[in-house]
C-alpha cells in the first residue's frame, strides 16, 4: 500500500513536471545567446505563476510573472563572448504557494525538483538570422541535381574548424494565422548536424566566428520558392492591391511556395522576440517578372524590413541581402532578372542600415539552368566581410565592388566612372559584359574595352554605335561579368538609361 502511494506521488510530481514550464523551439539546449545585451527569453507556464530564472554567468535572480494565459517573458543580462558552455535554470512557483522573504527562499528551494528546468550547453557570443528563399535554405548536402562546393567535406570538418558555430534551422510550415511556436532545435557543428544546416548561413558564421574568435548563432528560416510577399504580415499586406488574402484563395494558390503571408505566420513569428545581431537575406528569385510584385520589390522589400525589425523591437539592426545570382529564366520571367537585381540596389536608398553583395561573378557556365550555383562559402564570406566593415567597425576590410557612379560620352566612346574603389580596379584588360546604344536603343556588344588606371575609369567602344547614349554592364538574365575591385568583389551590374 505504502509502495503504492509513493508511486501514485512520483508519476503526479512527474505529470506536474512535464506540464509546467515551456519554452518555445528557439530556446533550449545548444543555443547562442547574444553577448553584452538584455537577451530575451519566453515560454509558458501555470497561469499567473511567478518565475525566477538563474544564469551560470552571474549571481542575478531574475523574477517575473506568468499572464492570465501562462505566458512570461524576461530579458536576462549577457556578458562578453565566451566558448564556455553556460546554463540556464528557470524555476515556477504558483501564486498559492509563493512566499516572501526568507521563507520564500527555503519553500521555493522544497519545490526545485518539482517545478524546475535547465537550459544546457549555452554559448554567448553573436547571433544573426538567416532568410530567404532556396539559397538560403540549401544545405551543405545541397538539393537532388545541385551540389554544394565542398559541401559535404565541410560538413564533416565543421566541428573542428568552427566549434563554435551552432544553427537552428526552423523546419518549413505554412499557417494562415501567426504562431508562438515552431518546429526545430538547435545543434551543435558534430557531424552530421551540419549537413543540414544552410550552406550560405554556415560559411557566414564560420568566417564571422574565425575573424572575430568567438561563438556565432544561426537561426535559419527560409522557405524554397518565397516571395516577399510570403514572409510579409497581413496588416502590410492588405496596400498592395495585386494581393488576395482571402484564405481560401491564399490556400488555392499553386506552386504553394509563393503563397503570401503563410510563411511570416509559421516560420517568423513564432522566433520574433529572440535576440539577434542583424539579418542575413538571399531572396528575390521567386518576385523576378512578377508585375507589381517585381516593379515594387524595393519598396515591398523595405516594408517587409520595416516590418520584422518593428516586430524584433531591437531597432535598425543590420540588414545583409545577397543579389541574386545569375539565372537563364524561362516563361514570363525571361529577361526580367536585371530588372529585379536593380530593385535590390535601389532598396539600399530605401532601408536604413541595408547593405548588398554581389554575386555576379559566381556562376559557372554549367550552371546556366541551375538557379542554386554551387558557391555558396564566398557568398557566405561576401556577407561576413559586410558584417565586418559595416556592423563591427572593421573598415580596413573591403566588402563592395566596384559601383556604377556616372557616364560621360566623347565622341563615340563611354567613359565610365565607379563608387567603391579603395582598392581601385583590379583588371585592366579582356573586361566582359559591356553594352552601348545609341539613339535607337539597341545595344550592341562593347568591342573595345579598356581602363584608364589613372582615374579608374572603363572606357567602352563599339564600332556600331557612333553616337552613343547608354551603356549596360551584365544588365541580364544570365550574363558572368568579370570586372573586380579590391578582396576580387565584382561590379554590380548596372543600366544609365531607363528603357
């Protein structure tokens, strides 16, 4: 009898355990939590229930208070950066047994085995956010006909060369109403973890973690085939005509990739409040020849920026975006591409603290029908030495090629003069990618190409054209310039009419 009652009292003290404190996925065990900060954490609990949470790095109790719906939230202090695994406990007394005082203490103490959790294994050091659409998404095992560069190889070697990166990936969902919570956890760089960690957000935080010598977090959430629009509220959603939100006609949308605002819901939200750096961003395929959605990008484009960092509520945290990549599109997205590249750009005069790289240059001819080219670790790299120059005061650090700055006609040659050339321009004979027209807006081909070193201009010529008016550089879909300035980052293509 008396066996039976201790263990009716086990499984009840057992129940209760498993029933009280929660948090959400993006909170547990292997996280990176952002160094000298209030880092947020949340879950839920009993209603109205008090809580303390207690770091290893310090001798702070925090308190705070569960909500009528046994939601709390609470920011705890970070310190500097550190591989040193950290914990974190989070304790829970309810409103009928909570005590003040000392009594408190010695009662609250009795109830640690019953209402008690550890958050293990905690690194602190920088966290960023990974978004996007497919190459964002593309792990270092890479997509069925699309491999990684070295991907696999850097899988395996991760942990020994980056262990402390970490990465959650948050697993693809739709919803048609915001989410608090997600599937997903977060591991560490042991082999195999990695090889399904995105290629991209993996060769950011390695070299972001080798530069700096300390931890770097990941949050992936990227969603194949999205368009802005689907990673946009409905609130913002709802100015832009082109948009039904009816939800069953959201649902009736096929290929279900680019249905709008599903994936802001599932995959977002549910990871809004945590504690990041800044974002990195590698979208745009999906909105290339869409109408409204591809004229208005820039501008959709900052709403949504606006948006998530409203929603973060950490300000005008940084903002990385990755140009698209060279691509020969079919159907109605043949010859919108430059279009949509341009968009990017623009949006750099749109969006406070938004910076872009170019990925002109990394294609392969093979790759001409492939829309996931293979090199993502100097994508990756692209996007650290921006973080590093623009988000850590780096600047000794070359991170943007060569920018189209003005045209000047003489005669029948363009001379054409750049932005972003500490280093000046790095090739000076067989430059690729120019065009001219004249008056009749047909361009033809540049058939002598030249650098005056002096001034750092490209001076462009073609026997067709003998009054020019317009010069375009890779302005299409599919065309691998090769015009470079310093750390070898390409030009961005660029138009100077606007046909």
């Amino acid at each position: 009898m008396k066996k039976n009652l201790i263990l009716s009292l086990l499984l009840l003290a057992s129940a209760t355990l498993q029933a009280e404190i929660k948090t959400p996925a993006v909170i547990g065990d292997h996280m990176v939590l952002q160094r000298n900060t209030q880092a947020r954490l949340w879950g839920w609990s009993s209603p109205n229930s008090h809580l303390t949470v207690e770091t290893s790095w310090g001798d702070q109790t925090y308190r705070t208070t569960a909500d009528e719906k046994g939601r709390w939230e609470i920011a705890v202090q970070t310190g500097d950066a550190t591989f040193e695994a950290q914990n974190i406990v989070i304790c829970e007394y309810k409103p009928s047994e909570y005590r003040a005082g000392r009594a408190a203490i010695r009662y609250q103490s009795e109830l640690q085995l019953f209402d008690r959790i550890t958050i293990n294994d905690i690194l602190i050091g920088e966290v960023w956010l990974a978004s996007g659409q497919s190459n964002m998404q593309m792990p270092l095992k890479g997509f069925p006909g699309a491999a990684i560069l070295n991907g696999q190889a850097d899988a395996t070697n991760a942990f020994r060369e980056n262990p402390g990166v970490r990465m959650m990936v948050v697993e693809l969902d739709q919803k048609l109403e915001e989410q608090e919570n997600c599937q997903g956890e977060w591991t560490t760089a042991r082999f195999p973890n990695p090889m399904n960690w995105s290629a991209t957000a993996y060769y950011f935080a390695s070299a972001l973690s080798q530069s700096l010598q300390i931890p770097v977090g990941i949050v992936t959430s990227a969603y194949g085939g999205a368009t802005v629009e689907s990673w946009t509220s409905r609130d913002v959603l709802k100015q832009y005509e082109d948009i039904d939100l009816v939800p069953e006609h959201i649902m009736a949308i096929e290929p279900h990739y680019v249905r709008p605002l599903l994936m802001y819901n599932a995959m977002f939200c549910p990871i809004k409040d945590y504690t990041y750096k800044g974002i990195i961003w590698y979208q745009g395929e999906s909105n290339v020849g869409k109408g409204p959605s591809s004229k208005n990008y820039a501008k959709r484009l900052a709403n949504m920026v606006k948006l998530w960092r409203s929603e973060i509520g950490l300000g005008d945290i940084p903002f990385l975006s990755v140009e698209i990549a060279p691509y020969a599109y079919d159907g109605d997205q043949q010859g919108c591409a430059a279009f949509l590249r341009e968009q990017q750009y623009k949006a750099q005069k749109l969006i406070p603290n938004y910076h872009l790289v170019s990925t002109n240059d990394l294609v392969e001819d093979f790759e001409l029908h492939n829309i996931h080219p293979r090199q993502k670790q100097k994508v990756g790299q692209r996007l650290c030495w921006m973080a590093l120059n623009r988000c850590y005061g780096l600047t000794q650090v070359c991170c943007a090629g060569p920018r189209y700055k003005d045209l000047e006609v003489k005669g029948d040659s363009c001379f054409i003069s750049f932005y972003d050339l500490q280093m000046g321009i790095c090739r000076n004979y067989d430059i690729q990618g120019f065009e001219i027209a004249g008056p009749d807006k047909v361009f033809y081909p540049a058939e002598t190409t030249s650098l005056r070193w002096q001034t750092n201009e490209v001076v462009v010529q073609t026997s067709h054209v003998k009054n020019p008016v317009a010069v375009r550089y890779c302005f299409k879909d599919f065309e691998v310039g090769n015009l470079i300035g310093g750390n070898e980052l390409p030009a961005f293509p660029f138009r100077t009419d606007n046909w």
